[in-house]
C-alpha cells in the first residue's frame, strides 16, 4: 500500500512539474523582446589622423584664391538698330581679367561660399568708329569717318572698357577628399564699375604706322553686372557672363548688352 502511494504521489508531482514548464515556455513565447541597438563604430586613431589631415589639407589648398580669365567678348545687338549704322563686331573679340577671393566653407559640406575684388578688360573690334555729338554716342563706318585711309590700311579698331569687379560665388567641389582633383560647378554675380573707356585704332600706309588712342566717352555706362557661371575640373574651367545692364547709358547711345566666354584658371 506504501509503495502504490509513494509511486502516485510521484506521479503526480511529475505532472505538475511538465505543466509548469510548458506554462514557462508559452510565456516565454509571446513575450516582445526590445531590439539591442546596433554598438557605435568608434573612429579609429588612423582614421581621426586621417580626417584631420583631410581638413588640413582643404583649409590650405582648395581655396581657389585667384582666377584667372582668358575669354572673348561681344555684344548682343541689332546692328540696324538706332545709332548702329550696320556695325559688325568680330565674333572673338580677346579679354582678361583676375580675381582674387575669399573662399569660406559651409560647415563641412562640399558648398563654400567666395566674395572676391578683381580687374577686367573686354574688348569689341569692329570696322566702325564711335562719334559724339549733342544727342550723344553713335556708330559710323570707318572710310565715313575717315575717307583718306583706305579701310585695307587700317589695321587695329577697338573699343577697350576697363572695370573693377566684386564677384560673389557659389562653389559646389563633387569630392572635397580630393580637392584639386574634383569637378567644380560655380554659379555667381558680379558686379563692377567702369575705370577706362578707350578706342585704339592703328593705320598702317607703307612703311609707317600710326595709333591713334581716344580717351573719355562720358556715353557708357558707368556700372554693370550680370550672372555668371564656371564649370571645370581641377585648376581648368570654362565660363560665361552675361550683362543685363546696357553698355551705354540710355538715350545716350545704342543699345547693347555684353557677354563672353572663356576659359578660367583657378589655383592658390
């Protein structure tokens, strides 16, 4: 009789204990566990020398200090226009200008901003001559203005006009890891006032030449500005600029707007 209870007993407790355990793992089962983050990645010390040196590098090197442009300019105009009189500009007339900026970094992106003072000299030759008088500036053919001088004789014509320039810019590098090998996309204004205005015509009748240099055409525009943009790889780019202000002061001459293109050397 002791040994059939002793055996039921144990049973019984068997029983209870399997219960349990399945209670234990159904409870188990339908409790949510939390994600465990993923652990940040520390820099390594090789890799905060590395980022360093790269910043380093950026603050001396990719500033693009000085630009220097060599481009051809011309005028956009109706040459049977009022005051044109059928004048025909060359198609590439040569220019230069320089630059030099500031070049400020936003933040640690590839966009820096850059302000900058500069010098540039355009010019326009034609086979025209610019004449004043009372209602202001007009253009006439040069056998007009001077029939003695075959116009085969005449070998230079040219309006020169002079500015100094303040751009402003907004340089966007593709890898500001590898600075002066990058593509650069500039989009910017500038804006820039007048400091000479001259012709120069050069005659040449046998063995002599003659230049002759005129100073002080008041019919100009004093100011002029426009967009501008700058596309390029490395220290080689390639721009363009437009003038939305008239080159001539209104009703005081034709009107004409500028623009040029070229191409761009940017370093330092």
């Amino acid at each position: 009789m002791k040994k059939l209870l002793f055996a039921f007993l144990l049973l019984s407790s068997s029983v209870v204990f399997a219960e349990q355990a399945d209670s234990v793992k159904v409870a188990k089962k339908t409790e949510k566990v939390a994600p465990v983050p993923p652990a940040k990645k520390e820099m390594t010390q090789a890799e905060a020398n590395k980022k360093n040196e790269v910043e380093k590098k950026f603050a001396k090197f990719a500033k693009d200090r000085f630009t220097f442009d060599l481009f051809g300019s011309n005028w956009i105009y109706d040459k049977n226009g009022p005051r044109m009189n059928g004048l025909q500009t060359k198609a590439w007339s040569r220019g230069i200008s320089i630059y030099f900026s500031w070049d400020f970094r936003i933040k640690k992106s590839r966009v820096s901003f850059a302000p900058g003072i500069g010098y540039s000299c355009s010019n326009i030759y034609s086979r025209s001559g610019l004449v004043e008088d009372s209602v202001g500036t007009h253009f006439e053919k040069l056998t007009t203005i001077n029939p003695a001088i075959p116009e085969a004789d005449i070998k230079l014509n040219k309006i020169c006009l002079q500015y100094v320039d303040i751009p402003l810019e907004l340089r966007i590098r593709t890898n500001p890891d590898k600075f002066n090998n990058c593509w650069k996309f500039v989009v910017g204004f500038k804006a820039g006032i007048r400091v000479d205005a001259h012709t120069k015509e050069k005659t040449k009748i046998g063995s002599v030449t003659k230049v002759d240099i005129e100073r002080r055409f008041p019919d100009f525009s004093l100011l002029r500005m426009g967009p501008t943009i700058r596309v390029g790889y490395s220290v080689f780019n390639v721009f363009a600029y437009y003038g939305i202000l008239d080159v001539f002061k209104k009703d005081r001459g034709p009107k004409a707007n500028e623009f040029t293109v070229g191409i761009s050397f940017n370093g330092l």
